[in-house]
C-alpha cells in the first residue's frame, strides 16, 4: 500500500469489545467481501475472476472456478449490492460449488437461474418503491436490503443501466451486465452493525444510527456530492474500510493497485474530520480485519 492511503495490519482489530465473537471481515477486491461469524459465511459481491482488460474488451468473461475453489471453498449465502460483471460474474459458479443461497435484484436472480443455480437458492429482494426493505436471516445474521442507486460515473451517468437478460448457460460479454437494481446492505450480527455501499452513491441521507463497520465504495466517490460528510451523518461509523479502489484487471494474486484518480487518501481523510473517532483504511488484497 502507498504511503498517504491509510492502511490496516493484516487480522487488526478495529474495534475494542474483547468480551464478544469477533467477526472476520476480509475485502476480496473491488466491493467484494467475505464476513464470517461464528463458522456463517456470507459473501457480499464477490469477484475473483478479474478478467484482465483484454478480456474485457475481445469477448464473453467467464468466471475462474479455479480461484474460487482456493479462495472461497464455503459460503453460507451471497449477496448481491447489483448486477455489473465486477460484482455479479463469480456469484453463480460460487452459488453452484458451496451451495449457497443467493440474495438480490430480479437481475442478480436472472443470472443466476439461468446459470444453473437452483431455484431454491435464489432469493430476491426487491421492495416496491415507498415499501419497507427486504429483511432476511441468514444464520446468526439479520439482512437488510435498502434500495440505493449507482453512482454517475461516466459523465453523470452510471453505466451499463437496465435489466440484465442472461443467455441461458452461455458466457457474456461484460456489457450485458446490466446494472440492474442497487442495495445498500446492512448486516446486524453478534450485536454489531455492519453497512455495505457497493456504488459511492447515497440516496438517502436520514441518520440511521451508529455503524461498527461501514464498507465503503471509492470509485466514482467525487461525483457525489459531499459524499464523504453525507455518509458520515447518515451511518456514523466507527470504523471505514475503503473497497473499489483497486484495478481489478490485475490477477487477485497479485498486490492491489490503485486505480488512477481515485483519491483514496482524500476519500480517508475527509471521512476522518467529519466523524468524531473512526478508524479509516484499506486492507491488502485478500487481507481481512476483525470487529
Ligand atoms: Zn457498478
């Protein structure tokens, strides 16, 4: 990690309860983590694969299953924040080889049924506008789904919108990943609150309460406006790990680079002023931290 972006040490532990289960929160690139408490693992946009640019430009990706059998052996259930290739792809392979359940938008279902995954491993979570958010249980873990949106990062605009239509078995290009509909995922376990925001978007900025851990997206965190002091008086966190700073073309076994012009260091310190005593940092790549 470069010097001016903050950085954890591998397993820290951001917080101070020593009397509770921790909760393991490893960052798996781009917005993708894997969070287990108590032997319950749940996935949250997990992509190995990281196809390389060239992949991306020439042809459909498919998911690298080798990678996933090393890495993620066992998962309780996944989640899915939305539908583009860097949050999606890996999610049914994933789904089919532990058996896990698979919670998101229609899209995030349309992919995966028609990917093999069994219907019965699917869940959606769609609310309809001005309803409640979706809440599920998942082992120790109540899950709540709140509709968000994707930040404009392509002029003002986010990319690849719209509803994705799978191709029944057969492997996509990634401009077919459409985005589909965006969650913020909240996570109470163990009698902490863990926040996943995915896209650097906030559509919402009621104060929510204190959150032990927010999972923050970095890219394409300028294009909203005062994004970091917003997130702060809607989620006080006590701790931010940064996520989606990376350059997610480079093999998930090789060290994280920062993406150009992310502003991860101002991203960290702007979070840092506006709360009263978080902890603010990025792990490296497959490296995990405790709450
Ligand atoms: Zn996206």
């Amino acid at each position: 990690m470069r010097a001016q972006h903050p950085a954890f040490g591998p397993e820290e532990r951001l917080l101070t309860q020593p009397d509770r289960s921790p909760i393991r929160v490893q960052w798996l690139g781009t917005a993708g983590f894997r969070i287990e408490f108590e032997k319950h693992v749940v996935l949250i946009d997990p992509y190995l694969t990281r196809a390389s640019l060239a992949q991306c430009i020439l042809g459909p990706v498919r998911s690298d299953t080798s990678a996933i059998a090393r890495i993620l052996p066992r998962a309780d259930a996944i989640l899915v924040g939305h539908t583009h290739f860097d949050h999606v792809l890996d999610v049914p392979d994933i789904a089919r080889m532990t058996g896990a359940t698979v919670y998101g938008s229609w899209s995030a279902a349309r992919l995966c049924l028609a990917q093999g995954v069994a219907p019965e491993r699917v869940h959606i979570v769609e609310s309809g506008a001005g309803s409640a958010p979706n809440v599920v249980q998942s082992g120790p873990m109540r899950i709540r789904f709140l509709r968000s949106a994707h930040s404009g990062l392509i002029a003002g605009r986010a990319p690849f919108p719209g509803e994705l239509e799978p191709s029944k078995g057969e492997p996509m290009r990634v401009e077919r990943y459409r985005c589909g509909s965006v969650f913020t995922i909240e996570i109470e376990v163990g009698g902490r609150r863990l926040v996943h925001m995915g896209s650097a978007r906030l559509v919402d900025d009621t104060p929510t309460g204190e959150t032990d851990l927010l999972m923050l997206c970095t890219a394409g965190w300028r294009t909203s406006r005062e994004f970091p002091e917003r997130v702060v008086r809607a989620y006080a966190p006590r701790a931010v790990v940064l996520s989606h700073w990376d350059d997610f073309t480079r093999p998930i076994d090789q060290r994280a680079r920062v993406l150009p012009a992310m502003g991860v260091g101002t991203l960290a310190r702007r979070v840092e002023q506006q709360a009263s005593h978080p902890r603010v940092g990025t792990t490296e790549l497959l490296g995990a931290v405790i709450v």
